[in-house]
C-alpha cells in the first residue's frame, strides 16, 4: 500500500514521534505506546496518493500535519473499538486499555482527538473536513450498533460502510487535496477496504475454527452477513443465535463469500472510474484501489 509514498511515510513516521515524545509526562507512555509502529497507515497513504493525482507539488509540512491529524482520527477509533470489543491484542500488541486500564486509555483518546484538531488549526477546511469526520463516525458507530442483530441487507451494509470507514477515507482523500474532488472517490475506497476487511474475517474466522469473532459475536451487519442473511432460516439465526446457531451462521457467511468477492469488485470498478473521472493523474488512484482490493484474498 505503501509503494511510491516511503519518504512521505518516513516524515510522517518522525512527525508522530515527535509529537508523541513532546505529551504531557501523564500521557506520553500512552501516545508512545498507541502509536508504536505497527500501523499500516492505509488513511495517510490515501492522503497522498489523491494529493499526487492533482498537482505535481511536492509535500509539503501541512500536507503531513494533515496526514497525522488523520491518522490521530484513525487510533481514536481503535482505542473506543478495542474497548467495546473487549480486545486484549491489536496485532500482536497489547491493546491501551488492557496496558493502561481504562480510564487513561479513555483520556488519551480524548487528549489525541484535541491534539488533531490543534495539527490542522490554521486551515479552516482542514478543520471542518476533521469536525465532520469525528461527528459522522460518531453517528455511524451508533447506529451500527443500534442495528446490531437486525437481518438487514446489502444496500443497508453500504450505507453504514461508507459512513464507517468511507467517511475516514473521504476526509483523507478532501485533506489530500484540499477541495471535494475526490471525496466520492475516498467514500468508495473505504468501502471497499471496509468490505475486504469484513470478507478477511471471515476467512480467518473459518481458518480458526469459528467462534469468538467480535462482529459474529454481537451481531454486526458484514458484508458476508447481509448476503447470507437472504435466506430466512438463516436471518432468524442472525436474530437470536444460540451457541451452535453461531457456528451455523460463520458457515452460511463463508457460502455467501463468492458473491461479496463479486460484489466487491463492482465497487472497485467504481472506484476505478471515478479516478479516471475526476484526476489529472489517476495511475495512482487506481493502483490503490488493485492494491485494497486484494486485502480479502
């Protein structure tokens, strides 16, 4: 994901650091500690790929203090998610809660979210692009969680993932450029990216075993999901699982795989076309999209 964008990566790695070891005392071993290099940086690298298809200008240190604002944006998310799934580890990491405990991990999130806002606050679209990022998260978290265990469907699974993570990569792709043009091209890549994550997981989940995966847990609508839930037995299921009933259900999502690939691909295609649409220079666009869409394989 990275490819063409490691020096970009290298100041944004340094910019972090920096930021990190200039916390107050109480919270640095958190921000050091969140932000240990572990991160894929996909939302960054979003960034600037949108930012290379517009202009021929180089990066420049707003361009980074933006793409650390969304990163910062990025691990708010993960440190609220890894609380209400409960996560002990995060790619092999302790998580901050279970390092820190809960309040602290709490007060850091709220600490990062001042910190991003600070990074961007002498551009005022910046700001906004980051005020309507916190806000639609916000909103689309809860209302995810509000329509846990309802057997809703695919179109419904569409909404929630371009408000989810296509909001995160339609503020990276505004930020990278610093007008609308490609936003609707960042929603769809989001999706995209939330759809292979969804289909991963289940992958992983059928390599595992089954059980003891958070969305198949609480009723999360995934992609894999919406499309199994067609079939009525299955819907019911997906209402009130029993024990087995999970098992049964991880089953009829890994059947349901060969039609979230196909759909997957249509949004890709999408995305494709709105590069080629919209950019002076769409290579790279739609390089990012082959390379998101081969996170599910």
């Amino acid at each position: 994901m990275a490819e063409g964008f490691e020096q970009e990566l290298i100041l944004l790695k340094t910019f972090l650091h920096e930021w990190a070891a200039r916390g107050n005392n109480e919270v640095k071993p958190l921000l050091e500690w969140q932000f240990l290099g572990r991160s894929k940086y996909f939302r960054p690298v979003t960034l600037f790929a949108c930012h290379a298809a517009m202009t021929d200008e180089p990066v420049g240190v707003p361009t980074i203090r933006a793409a650390a604002a969304i990163e910062m944006v990025h691990n708010v998310s993960l440190i609220v998610d890894d609380i209400l799934d409960r996560s002990r580890f995060r790619r092999g990491v302790l998580t901050l809660h279970c390092r820190f405990g809960l309040l602290p991990a709490l007060m850091a999130s709220g600490y990062i979210t001042a910190d991003a806002f600070e990074l961007v606050d002498t551009n005022p679209f910046n700001i906004q692009r980051i005020a309507e990022l916190f806000r639609r998260l916000a909103a689309a978290e809860t209302l995810q969680w509000r329509l846990r265990r309802h057997p809703l469907g695919v179109e419904d699974w569409r909404i929630i993932a371009g408000e989810d993570t296509g909001s995160m990569f339609e503020a990276a792709a505004c930020l990278g450029t610093g007008d609308e043009k490609l936003r609707h091209y960042g929603r769809l890549l989001g999706m995209l990216y939330h759809g292979c994550d969804d289909v991963g997981d289940v992958k992983g989940a059928v390599a595992l075993g089954g059980g003891g995966e958070e969305d198949l847990r609480d009723g999360i609508l995934t992609l894999p999901a919406a499309i199994a839930i067609r079939d009525p037995e299955v819907a019911l299921l997906f209402r009130n699982p029993t024990a087995d009933g999970l098992q049964v259900l991880l089953t009829k999502m890994e059947d349901a795989l060969p039609v979230a690939e196909r759909y997957l691909d249509s949004i890709a295609a999408e995305a494709e076309a709105e590069a080629t649409r919209v950019a002076k220079s769409p290579e790279g666009l739609i390089k990012l999209v082959r390379n998101t869409r081969r996170l599910s394989a």
